[in-house]
C-alpha cells in the first residue's frame, strides 16, 4: 500500500516492497531484493540481487548495495584471477545510507549493518563486513573485508580499517586513523 515508483526506476523479477515505500527516479533494485516498509531509496541508487532491507531504511542518491566485494587470487603464475562473490547484504531497520556509498556483498555468507546504523557519505564496507546495532561511520570511512564492529561502534572521518578485525562495543576511531 502507498508505493511510490518514479519514472525510470527499474526492479527485477521477485522484488518484495513494503508499505509506504518510496522509491526515486534512475533507481535499480535487482531480482530476489526485499524492502520492508517506510524505506526511502532516492535517485541512483543500486541494489544488487538478494539483498535484503529492513523497515525505516533511507538510502541516498549514487549508492550502491551488493556489488561484488575486492576479492581475488593469485593463480601460479601471479595472474590476479577474480574469486566468486556469492554472498548477499543484509540491512535491518531503522538505517540511514549517505550519498555514493558502497556496500559489497559477501563472498560467502552476509554483509550486514544492523539496526540504527547511520553511515555518512563516501563510505566503503568490504565484503562480509558487519556493522553492529547504533554505529556512527563518518565521511570517507573505509572498512575492509571481513572486519567486525560492535555495538556502537565511531568512526571518525576517513578513518579506516584493514581487513579481518574487531572492534568491541563502543570503540572511537578518531577521523585519519587507521
């Protein structure tokens, strides 16, 4: 009920959209995507594939959700050959997404910002990244795969981490820190 669909949007086959959805011109959702109710998708955004959104999330203009993470291999002759990113993203309720973010998928298994996270512009989660309940990821932020934040969790402008850490519950990262 009160779907909002503006011109030029594209969804794919099996896309499920809750209530009070309002989804922006130029915008593409990708096959097998759920939306939960009160969500705000503005101009330009991207969903890939079986990515998954909670209720109350707002996604701004130029975001991308669900491309393939920055993962590859090195074969024997030191060729970079590109693994399979067959994982999905999971968004729970009650999240905000800046502008010309990207969120990758997994490779296996979930990307996933749970619920109250809010996510300034410019920010990068790697693939199989997790983001716990009430983070703050300030402009510019950049989290490598398979990192884990806790429970309100900071993160100042340009701050950054490499891949495959944790961050406990309530950690700051001051902007320029790494």
């Amino acid at each position: 009920k009160e779907v909002t669909i503006e011109p030029f949007a594209v969804l794919g086959n099996n896309v499920v959209i809750g209530e009070r959805v309002h989804i922006f011109s130029g915008a593409y959702i990708g096959d097998d995507v759920v939306i939960g109710d009160d969500c705000v998708i503005r101009a330009n955004v991207t969903i890939e594939h079986a990515t998954v959104i909670g209720s109350r999330v707002t996604i701004h203009a130029g975001t991308v959700i669900g491309s393939d993470g920055y993962g590859y291999a090195a074969d024997e002759k030191g060729r970079h050959i590109k693994r399979p990113q067959v994982g999905s993203v999971r968004i729970d309720d009650d999240v905000e997404i800046g502008a010309n973010c990207c969120v990758d998928r997994a490779a296996y298994g979930l990307t996933w910002i749970k619920s109250g996270a809010k996510i300034d512009n410019q920010v990068q989660l790697g693939h199989n990244v997790i983001v716990g309940e009430n983070c703050l990821l300030v402009s510019q932020t950049g989290i490598s795969g398979s990192t884990t934040l806790g429970k309100n969790v900071i993160l100042g402008g340009k701050a950054a981490t490499k891949g495959h850490v944790s961050l406990g519950d309530g950690v700051i990262v001051a902007g320029f820190s790494g």
